[in-house]
C-alpha cells in the first residue's frame, strides 16, 4: 500500500510564483530572483510530501506557465515566428511564445478540458522538426534527488499532447498532429533515458485525453505509441494517469492491455464506472492508483467512504497493488487552508485544501495497512455530520423558489430583431458601435485603497470617493476615445466572480485559496455552501453613478449565473443545476433594479459557460440545457427597450453555437482573436444570426498594441461573415490586466478602425 499524489500547485501558499514572474517580466527582477523563488516552492512542496510519508511524489509538474508549453519546449516544436536558434530553450523564448512580445503576438491559449486553467496550444505543422530543447524534467527530477526526495516525474503524455495539438497556419484542414507521433517519440525516449540514468523508477504519463469520447483510430495511436516506447521504458515502472472523467470502455481495455504500462490512475470521484470496469478485469501484477481524494474542489474527503472504496479495490487487485491518490493533479484546487485565519471555524471544518488533501491521502493508506489514525477519522466524520445538519445551508424559501424551476422553462416574449429595433430607437448608436468589455486597468492606486477599504483602515467615504474618482476618469477617457457604449471599469471588483459572491448569501471567501488560471494570473473561486440568495442590490450603486457622469449609454455589468457557478468550489450535496437556478434568481433580481434604475444596457458576463461543458457528449445536452436556461432566467423580466448583452472568452464555441443562440441575448461580445478567428467559420457555414456580436477584434492578453489597420483588416475579414447591421467592435476581453500605457493606443487605434470602415460603409 502507498500513496500518490498526481500533480501540486505551483503558483504557491501566497502567489508567491506570480509576484516573481510579474516582477521578472516587468524587468524588475533578474532570471535568477526568479528561479530562487520557483526553486523554493518546488523544495518547500517536495518536503512537505515527505514529511507526511507520501511514497510517489511528482516532479516536473512545477512550470513557469504552462505543462504543455514546457512540453513544447521538451520537444523543441517552437513555431518559427518566435526566432529560436536551437540550443536549450530559455526564458526569453519561452516567455515570447506564453506572451507574445514587441513584434509576434502570444500563442493561442485554451481551456484545459473543463476546468478554469488554460494551456497554450502547440501549433504542429508537417515540416517541424522536432529536438530535445528543454530538459526540465531532468533537471527538477535532480533536483528533488539532490534534496533527498526520491520523485516520480510527470510528463505530459505523447498521445495526448498531439491530441491538444493544433495544425499550423497553412495547414489548418489538410493536417492531423497526431500523425507525428513518431516524429516525437524519439525525443520521449531521450527523456526517458535521461530520467533513468539520473535514478529515476517510475516515470508518469499524464494521458487525459483518453477519458474523451475518442474512436478507435485515435486509441490505436495509443497503442503504437506506448508498444514504441516499450523497448526505452524497460526497467521502468510507468505509470499512465487517467483524469476529470472515467474511461470510456474501449479506452479503458485499450490502456490497460498495454505491456509497457505497469500502473494505471483513475479519477474515482468524477467517475462513476470505473469501479465496474476494474471488477470486470484489471490486469494483474499492476498497479491501479485510485483517485479517490478530489482534486477539483476543496471539500473534505468522506474518509470513511472513501476507505470503504478503497478495501474493496483492494480485494480486486490485491494487496501492494493498490495505491491511493488524487482524483486529479491539486493544481485545481486551493494551496493551503492553513493559511485561512479570517474562514468562519464551522466552514473552515468541512474543508481540504490541496495542503490538507496530501494528509487525506496519507491518512487513508495507514488506515488501509492497519494503522488507522482514530483520532483524525473521528474529527473528519463530525465535519461531515455538522455539513449536513448546519442550518447555515438550509434556506427553505430559496428551496421553494428553485423547485418551481425545474422542469419549467423562460423565454422573452419578442424576437430579437424586434427588441435591437426598439433598442435601436432609444439608443441611436452608429453602426459598428464601440465597446469595452467591462473592466479598465486596475492601478496599484485602486487595488490600494479597496484592500484598505476592506481592512477597515479608510473610510467608506474615502473609499467611495476614490472609486467615484477613478469611474469618472475612466468615463471621461472612454468620451474622449469617443468610444459608443461606455463601461464604468469595475475598479470597485477584484474579481468578477468573487464580488457577486460576496454580496450573496450562502457563499464564503478566502484570503489565499487561489488557483492557477493561466500563467501568473489566479482566481480565488468563493465557496457555495449554502443555499443562495440576494439580501439586496449590488451594483445599482456604482452604475447609477456612472452612468449620472455621461450621457452616453452606460453598461451594466454582472456576471451570469453560469459563471459564478463554474467559477466558485461548488457544493457537492445537491445537483449543480440546482445551485445555478438558485442564483439565476438573485441575479434576476439584480437585473431588474438595474433596469428601475434607468440602466439602459445590462451585459450579463458568461465567460465560463462552455468549460462547464460535460467532457462527453451523452452529458452535454443536459448541461446545456439548464445552463441555457438559468442565463434566460435572468433576463426575462426585462423591457423590450433594455438591451441584454453577454459576454464569452477563451473557447471553443462553435459546437455550442445554437445553445449560445437560444440564450437570446440582445448582443454577445465573443472571444476571437487569439483563437484565430475560428468562431467565424460556424457563421460562414450557414448559421444564421440576428443578434448583435461584437467579435473581439484584438487580443487583451498581450501587452502588445494592435494598429489600427491590423483591426480594419480583422473587422474586413468579419464583415465577410457577418452584416455591418448587427456587428459590434470590441476588444476580446476586460482590460483588467493591462496598463493604460497598453490600453489607450489600442484602443485609439480600435475606434479609429471603426469610424474608418463607417466612413466605407
Ligand atoms: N466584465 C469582465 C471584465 O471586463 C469580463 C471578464 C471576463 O470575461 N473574463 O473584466
Ligand atoms: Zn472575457
């Protein structure tokens, strides 16, 4: 019996990764200030592991930003803007390909299956040449053996890195990655041969991609895979890690028929068949790692369930070939709830952060052999029993509320046209109108006084006055960029999510529980424990007063139901959907007072509806369904004359089109230049669309300025697609993170394309 963990936040306890690389990359650090600090984390996680008795403790899941861009790195496959001259890849490169620089923009950046992290999409061409440029691997396996900690390093899978894969520019239609599948391998077998020179017995491949709906061809890419590498992986055990989902029954017989590979993860909170599929056969001699501890939420295990579970594994694959571990890596979970000192004690009770979760997985292996600590079973059952008889989480008349929307379903009484007509005559936009997605730069200043705020050093007064300042500057700005539909920048939100949660009732905060979401930048998801309700208005305030500064048309900005649900650690004692009605009402609220409040614009933000996507489609249809429908909920009070608009970043939508559709906003802002516009080909396939979009027409990831005839061109390209009637002109995303420095030449540039192709128009 041992323990495993399969991957560990890097960003660290206190963000202490992101404040150096943000340093570094502000040239305010040096390369070595940063690595000091990555070098601490990494031995700081590594000897907690130890300490506690883990047995398979990973390596190589630190990154600078991304696994699957460390992996790009490891196979030398740098796209050939980025003028790399071979040797092994170093900051600069690395960086330029995460971020972009003065001249070439940032690789597209994606979701990472259903969470909130993104990855950054290779870009596989059939003429790239592939070398061994980045030994990380090594070097952190190394490292740790330096340290006295004895590693399992993690390497993003061959199979499943092809999978991620997109083909280059030129080849979109005509190229598969997957076909070079051996073309890679090679590299992977230099690595293997390294680890295992430098002492390495286990290595682990993460192969997340087999728990999708894949065909027969693509697990047969598996097959040859592992049975090439099987000559490079003798003398190893190797270990291929399954997660976010169960297997698929073909995936699950293909893996596990594979010589090369002697241990097997499964993710056995989210998959419901796996169990049954190991009672049908499990191959014997191997090792199953069962992932019973989550790594998507930070709930406290079901010790005692989860001990059950894993006895009963145990019976089927016998004794020593059991190992317990994580659902998934914790890098989608919070660092450490230690750190916690301000969570309501009851709370804080039921809860594990990814610290905690290694404990869990430590104290049910010496239950499992026989030494059971009581004392921390005990204490775990009566977090659970207080969970569930808390009165903190019943709220019965939100019960009521929501009991009635199930099954029932919400539409607006005109069509679309009919409503942008009416909006059309109260607003007297001009055509291509100009907009921001919501948030402006938050400057040092901002972020200062609203942590004051919050820690009682300043005012309320004070603290109002410099957000009425600061939304008056924005405003002013954005009039004299002559920008159409204005935004009041949200200075007075930290986080898109957490402000609303705030203001909620049945959510809960922490100071430290951030999570990775792509590179430096976290998000603290709130904690839903309890039913949800609104006790009262929550931006009435800050929009009436913009929108009092301008006569222009001010948005009002929320973020949707779905959001706030795919975006908080969600209660696991009642069915999502459940919860996401719950605050589908409060927001419905919230809408209406906006309205009353003479808000004529109201954008509804839905960023994260696609990532909460089921990973197979026999789940999607459901999800999308109350998912669609808890976003109409919130809007279907309001007048004709009130123009609901939403907002989508970073996915993929084109397979969601229609549900994107029948969620019937007036006008949607959408995700589109870093993706290489692929949104617009659904649209050039025949989808007919007659609501406003706002295509975003350049990418706010960057700190790279667009001009002004790059956004002409990208509009052009969209005005083949879709009319000038209903065409909106936006940036991609919230300028939050950006500099005024960035933000204001972009912008100019932005209004000056759209008033150009007016003038054409
Ligand atoms: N309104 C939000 C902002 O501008 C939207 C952010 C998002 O889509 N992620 O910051
Ligand atoms: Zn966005």
């Amino acid at each position: 019996m041992a323990s495993h963990i399969v991957g560990y936040p890097r960003i660290g306890p206190k963000r202490e990764l992101k404040f150096a690389l943000e340093s570094f990359w502000d040239g305010k650090s040096s390369a070595e200030d940063l690595e000091r600090v990555a070098a601490d984390l990494r031995a700081s996680i590594w000897k907690q592991m130890a300490e506690v008795g883990i047995k398979y403790i990973p390596s190589n899941t630190f990154s600078y930003y991304d696994q699957v861009l460390d992996t790009t790195a490891m196979l030398g496959a740098v796209p050939t803007r980025y003028s790399w001259n071979g040797g092994e890849i170093g900051f600069d490169v690395y960086f330029s390909m995460a971020r972009g620089n003065a001249s070439v923009p940032a690789m597209e950046m994606t979701k990472w299956f259903d969470t909130n992290y993104h990855f950054i999409v290779p870009e596989l061409g059939p003429d790239v040449k592939f070398s061994y440029a980045s030994h990380k691997a090594v070097h952190e396996y190394k490292e740790a053996k330096a340290l006295g900690v004895e590693t399992i390093p993690v390497l993003v899978g061959p199979v499943s890195y092809l999978l991620l894969s997109k083909p280059a520019k030129g080849v979109e239609k005509s190229f598969s990655p997957l076909s070079l599948v051996n073309e890679i391998l090679p590299i992977y077998k230099e690595v293997v041969s390294e680890l295992k020179q430098a002492g390495a017995t286990w290595v682990q491949f993460d192969e997340p991609t087999l728990v999708m709906d894949l065909n027969s061809d693509i697990l047969q890419a598996f097959t040859h895979a592992y049975s090439e590498l099987e000559s490079s992986l003798s003398g190893l055990n190797v270990l291929v890690e399954t997660y976010f989902a169960d297997l698929p029954a073909e995936a699950y017989k293909t893996i596990t028929s594979l010589k090369a590979i002697t241990g097997f993860g499964f993710d056995l909170v989210r998959g419901s068949k796996t169990i049954d599929w190991v009672k049908d056969g499990f191959p014997s001699g191997k090792y199953l790692f069962a992932g019973v501890v989550d790594g998507r939420n930070i709930w406290a295990n079901d010790l005692t369930a989860s001990l059950y579970t894993l006895q009963s594994l145990e019976g089927l694959v016998g004794k020593g070939k059991l190992i317990v571990s994580t659902s998934c890596s914790l890098l989608h979970t919070a660092v450490d709830k230690e750190n916690e000192t301000m969570l309501d004690e009851e709370i804080k009770s039921w809860l594990a952060f990814a610290a905690q979760k290694v404990v869990e997985v430590s104290a049910l292996t010496k239950a499992l052999t026989g030494n059971k600590d009581e004392a921390f079973f005990t204490t775990n059952s009566a977090a659970l029993a207080s969970r569930k008889s808390s009165k903190r989480v019943t709220d019965e008349a939100v019960q009521k509320a929501t009991a009635t929307l199930k099954g029932s379903d919400h539409h607006r009484d005109t069509s679309v046209s009919a409503r942008l007509e009416a909006q059309q005559k109260k607003l007297s936009l001009p055509i291509l109108p100009t907009t921001t997605i919501g948030s402006f730069p938050q400057t040092m200043e901002v972020r200062k006084v609203r942590r004051e705020y919050k820690a009682n050093k300043i005012s309320e007064k004070a603290y109002v006055n410099t957000m009425k300042d600061e939304i008056n500057r924005v405003v002013k700005l954005q009039e004299e960029l002559d920008i159409d539909v204005l935004v009041h920048g949200e200075p007075e939100r930290n986080d898109m999510v957490e402000y609303f949660g705030e203001q909620l009732s049945g959510f809960a905060f922490t100071m430290n529980g951030w999570v990775q979401s792509y590179g430096s930048r976290c998000v603290k998801p709130p904690i839903i424990y309890g039913d949800v309700s609104r006790p009262k208005p929550m931006t009435v305030f800050w929009s009436s007063i913009a929108q009092s500064m301008t006569k222009r048309p001010m948005k009002g900005m929320l973020t949707g139901p779905v959001t706030i649900l795919n975006w908080s650690f969600v209660r696991d004692d009642q069915p999502r959907f459940e919860t996401c009605y719950q605050i589908a009402l409060a927001i419905k609220d919230e809408v209406e007072d906006l309205e009353k409040a003479g808000i004529n614009i109201i954008q509804i933000d839905e960023a994260a509806l696609r990532e909460g996507l089921p990973l197979r489609k026999d789940e999607q249809a459901f999800y999308l369904d109350w998912a669609v429908h808890s976003f109409r909920i919130t809007n279907v009070g309001v007048k004709d004359t009130t123009q609901i608009h939403t907002h989508m970043c970073y996915s993929n939508f084109n397979e969601i089109i229609r549900s994107i559709i029948n969620m019937d906003a007036d006008v949607i802002t959408i995700e589109n230049s870093r993706s290489d516009q692929k949104l617009l080909s659904v649209f050039r396939e025949g989808v007919k669309y007659n609501a406003g979009i706002g295509p975003g027409v350049y990418d706010i990831h960057s700190p790279r300025v667009p001009s002004k005839d790059e956004i002409v061109e990208r509009i052009n390209k969209t005005l083949g697609v879709l009319g000038s009637n209903i065409l909106w002109v936006n940036p991609d995303c919230g300028l939050k993170t950006r500099k005024y420095s960035e933000v204001k030449p972009a912008l100019t540039n932005m209004v000056a394309a759209a008033k150009h192709l007016r003038a054409q128009i």
